[in-house]
C-alpha cells in the first residue's frame, strides 16, 4: 500500500517554463489537494479536488492550474514558473471525514531560477 | 477569513510534558487537527477534534474548547523523536479544507 506518492521529488526551473507535478493515491480517497510551504508560513492550499472530474480552487491558486481526470490522479501545473513558486509542494488525499486525517505525499521541492 | 495562532518555537527535555496551544479564528468551524512533521518529511496526522474535550492517543493528547476557539496538543514522556513542527489546523468550509497554522517548532533535549 503506497499510500500518496509524488513526482518528481526534486525539480530546478528557469523563470518562464512550465511543469507538471504528478499526485498518485491509492486509497480510494474522494478528496485530494495540493499545498505549499513555504518556510515561517505553514501550509496554504493551492487547489483541490473533492471527485473524478472536478477542481476548485484554495487560497493561493495564481500562477496554477489542476486536472484530476482519474480518481487515483491529481496533476498540478504550472504554465510559466516565477521565482515566487520556488516552494515545497505537497499533495494530500482524505475520506470524506476528518476522522482520519489527510494523507500526504513525500512532496516535490520546486527551485526556479 | 481564517486565522490561527500558535508559538513558533518550543524547548523541553526528554521525559517532560510540553502543551503546544493553538487559537483560531473562523467562520462555519468543523474542528481542529493536528499535525506532525519532522524536517525533511510530510506532516503526518496527529488528532482530530470535533467536540470539546480531550483525546487522548497514547503519549499525545489533543483538548479543544469550541467556545474559548482555543486547543492544545499535549506531549508526555518526551523522546528525542518527538522533536518536529507541530501544525493545529481547522476546516475552512466544506470539503475537509484544511487551514494549516504556521506551525511550532519543538526542540526536545536530553
């Protein structure tokens, strides 16, 4: 059981190109999200997804777009990366009750430069 | 909007209790989560609180008073391996959002 598995793990961009961020879980999860975090600021959610087919945004979304065309599968994309995106992104997966927490994955560290 | 409020930093010796407080301000409030996450790694969850009281999960224990928007997370029996940021976190409307605090930084010494 992998659980939430992310990829890459470790990525340097130059300012202006693009990327996608790979979310993977294999728990049945409805819920899946993505998050940055950035060092003194806690985790700000970017996206999320709450089933196959849907996305909606969170707090911090400029600069990303989503697609979640399979259940198991969350991609984040960025279309032209800005030193501002440089941040450790986490995606995270949940049942639809919080009893059990959300689900991690060991996250992508994104450097642009 | 949504806020929370939470010690950056914490010292304590191995063996010893420490309480890690959290305040929150929201809208439409669900509950308070709690988060571990050593450096490096993923937060991995802790507790969840919907209703006033304390939880207890082996050496940690997690307490919420809905009508004071204040909790804590309790550690006991301090072990080296408990030294890692803690994050309290609420639900930010529907859909399990989780709003994540900055989070505080737990240094545990022998």
């Amino acid at each position: 059981n992998a659980g939430v598995t992310q990829t890459p793990k470790f990525r340097v961009l130059k300012t202006g190109q693009s990327m996608t961020l790979l979310c993977a879980q294999d728990m049945n999860h409805e819920y899946m999200y993505w998050y940055r975090q950035d060092p003194g600021m806690g985790l700000r959610l970017i996206h999320y997804s709450v089933g196959e087919g849907t996305t909606a945004k969170g707090e911090v979304p400029d600069g990303y777009n989503v697609s979640r065309l399979k259940k198991q599968n969350f991609l984040l994309g960025l279309e032209s990366a800005a030193p501002s995106q440089t941040s450790v992104y986490f995606c995270a997966s949940s049942y639809q009750g919080l009893q059990y927490g959300y689900t991690f994955g060991s996250g992508t560290r994104l450097t642009v430069v | 909007g949504q806020s929370l409020e939470q010690p950056s930093e914490v010292t304590a010796v191995e063996g010893a209790i420490v309480q890690i407080n959290c305040t929150y301000q929201t809208s439409g409030f669900y509950g308070l989560s709690w988060y571990q996450q050593h450096d490096g790694g993923a937060p991995t969850f802790l507790s969840y609180n919907a209703l006033d009281g304390l939880e207890e999960t082996g050496r940690f224990s997690s307490f919420l008073s809905r009508s004071d928007s204040y909790g804590y997370l309790l550690l006991q029996e301090l072990q080296m391996k408990d030294s890692a940021s803690y994050f309290c976190a609420v639900v930010s409307g529907g859909y399990n959002k989780l709003i994540f605090g900055a989070g505080t930084r737990l240094a545990v010494h022998p």
